[in-house]
C-alpha cells in the first residue's frame, strides 16, 4: 500500500483554499480520474478538509479499479464520506441522486495508450467527457472542473516564453502523436458548449508538470525519473541533452489551484495550472542531484547542438494569479527537498 500523503502538505492545501472550501458544506461530489497522482492529491485533500472543517461532503469516486483504490489512495480508503462506483468513463451508469459538484479527471496522460491505441486514446477523453457531462447536466450539478492538460497548445515556439491560455497554436492534427492533445482539445470544447447551452458552470485546468509525493517514478515523467536516480544514489540520467525547459508546482499548491479553480473560476474560462519558475532539464536534474546529496552524478545523453533553441513547456499563470489570487508558494527546491524526504520515509512505492 502507498503510504499516506504528508499531513503538514494537505494542511497546505486547506490554508490556501481557505474559506472556499466553505462552498462544499454539505455537498455532493462525482470525480473521474480519483486513481491518478492528480486525483489523489483531490481527494485526500477533500477527505483533510471534510475531517478538519465537519463539512459532510459526499463524495461518488468512479473508478475502473476499486479492489486498487485502497492500495494507490490510503488517505481515502474506509472513509466513510467516500464511495466508490465501479466503471468505464464512457459507459458508467449514473448513480441515484443529484449532484452539486464534478470533478472530471479521467485519462490522464499515458505514453503506453497513446502511442500503441490512439484512437482509444481519443475516445475515452471525448465520449468520456461527454459522459460526464452529461451527468452533471442530469443530475444538477451547479459547478464541473474539466482537468486539461497544457498538451492542448501543442508545440510552443522557442519565442514564446510562457504561453499564455490565448496561445493561437494546438498539436498536429495529422499525427497520430497528438491523440492526447487534440482529445484534450475536443474535450474542452464540450465542456464550453455544454455550459453555454444551459449546463452548470465549467471551468477549464489546463496542467503543466508537478512534482510531489506520489509522482510515479517510473513513467514519463523526467523528474519522476530523476528522484527514482537519486534515490539509488545516482547517477542522475538524462535521456536527451538537458536543453528542453520545464516549470514545477509542488502537488500541494496544485490540488490548492484546482480546488479554487473548481469553486470560483470562470463558467467556459481555461485557467493555466504550474510554475512560471522555468528551468533547463539539466538544471531540474542539478537541483534533484544537490538535494539527494549527490551533486556532480549527473550523466546528460547528448550534447546540445549549437544555434538550436530549446523545446519549451512553461505556462504563462497570469490570469490564475490576477482573477483567482493564486500563487506558486512553495518553491521548486523547497519541493523537491520534501519529495524527497517523503520517498525516502515511506515503506513502499508511492504509486
């Protein structure tokens, strides 16, 4: 079994959401995607949240998987507030009753399923979304929080520093690559349409990249990859030349940013999820290297080729800061430090 999230981290989260969360008193929730780091970091913040504030919240967790759920979400496990419903995100029947918030999450990014079924790929983000909907429309759900997915721009020009939420590029449509990203895509024009046709208020989180407690450590996430490295005690590998640009928000400022973004964001109105703190992959692998203890045990693939600019993949957060008063308040270091103390603390694999 996973271990439990750090409870000084989901304190965190119930100080920044702060008198927000106050809209959940006595609600009823339905969240897809509960299984997923992103969905974990939701629903152990809810259950924090519901146990220090007596909110009564009911929450329905689809799931295709509940004999697992215990095992990835312990935080959640036997709680009494949460219940699971076994299911496909395109074919689930609904469950009896009104709901007054969703939470779709479903299909996060999977490297697997997109290179080798695409077109699945496709389908469970676009029927699975409509679905959902569908649901919320049903069921009278006054507030959906549709989590996107940064993929949605595309390739980012190297003069785009941070990309802003009007950024006028997507992925290529002809490549089967771009299933996630052009699902993505589809997937948050119904969810505008179905808040312009008389549906419930829908807003729009489109993630970058994080790090925190319970980030796989063995997928495609790099700096997932990182920490499994420096847990071994080195060497740090990086599978390209380190050029490429990311930004990452500690887990427990996301779930504080998706949670706002849920309760007062904008009906049809995308909101960029991450970090503005832009960092070469190197310098990403530098950081983890001098935290774990082993600086120097760095070991880059490739070289950087000359006059080539670097691919990257940083979000531009001013509207999140501006409408919705949010803030990167943990820093990178800071995050990656207690990541780290975490995986080293807990018996098993966070995944």
């Amino acid at each position: 079994m996973a271990a439990p999230l750090p409870a000084p981290d989901l304190d965190h989260v119930l100080l920044r959401v702060g008198a927000s969360f106050e809209e959940l008193r006595g609600a009823r929730l339905f969240v897809t995607g509960g299984t997923g780091f992103v969905g974990r970091w939701l629903l152990e913040s809810l259950a924090a949240a519901d146990a220090r504030l007596g909110l009564g919240v009911d929450v329905t967790v689809l799931t295709r998987d509940p004999d697992g759920f215990a095992r990835r979400v312990p935080g959640v496990a036997g709680n009494r507030a949460f219940h699971l419903l076994a299911g496909d995100v395109r074919t689930f029947d609904f469950p009896e009753g009104a709901f007054t918030h969703v939470i779709h999450g479903a299909a996060e990014s999977s490297t697997t399923l997109a290179r080798d079924q695409p077109a699945t790929m496709v389908d469970v983000l676009v029927r699975g979304t409509g679905r959902v909907l569908d649901l919320a429309r049903e069921r009278g759900a006054r507030r959906v929080l549709f989590v996107s997915s940064g993929a949605v721009y595309g390739r980012i020009l190297p003069a785009v520093d941070h990309v802003p939420e009007a950024y006028p590029g997507g992925p290529d449509p002809t490549s089967p690559a771009a299933a996630y990203g052009e699902g993505k895509r589809l997937a948050e024009l119904l969810c505008c349409l179905a808040a312009r046709n008389g549906g419930p208020s829908v807003s729009i989180a489109r993630c970058f990249a994080f790090v925190g407690p319970g980030l796989p450590l063995d997928a495609h996430f790099a700096i997932g990859n990182f920490l499994r490295d420096a847990l071994a005690g080195g060497p740090i590998r990086v599978q390209g030349d380190g050029t490429p640009l990311r930004s990452y928000l500690h887990a427990a400022d996301l779930a504080a940013w998706l949670w706002v973004v849920l309760l007062r964001g904008a009906s049809g109105r995308a909101y960029n999820v991450g970090s503005q703190d832009s960092r070469s992959i190197r310098e990403v692998a530098e950081v983890v290297a001098r935290s774990a203890g082993i600086a120097g045990r760095i070991d880059v693939a490739f070289a950087p080729v000359a006059g080539v600019a670097p691919e990257r993949y940083v979000p531009d957060t001013a509207r999140a800061r501006e409408e919705l008063g949010l803030e990167t308040w943990i820093s990178f270091e800071d995050a990656v430090s207690s990541t780290l103390a975490w995986l080293r603390a807990a018996p098993t694999s966070p995944a």
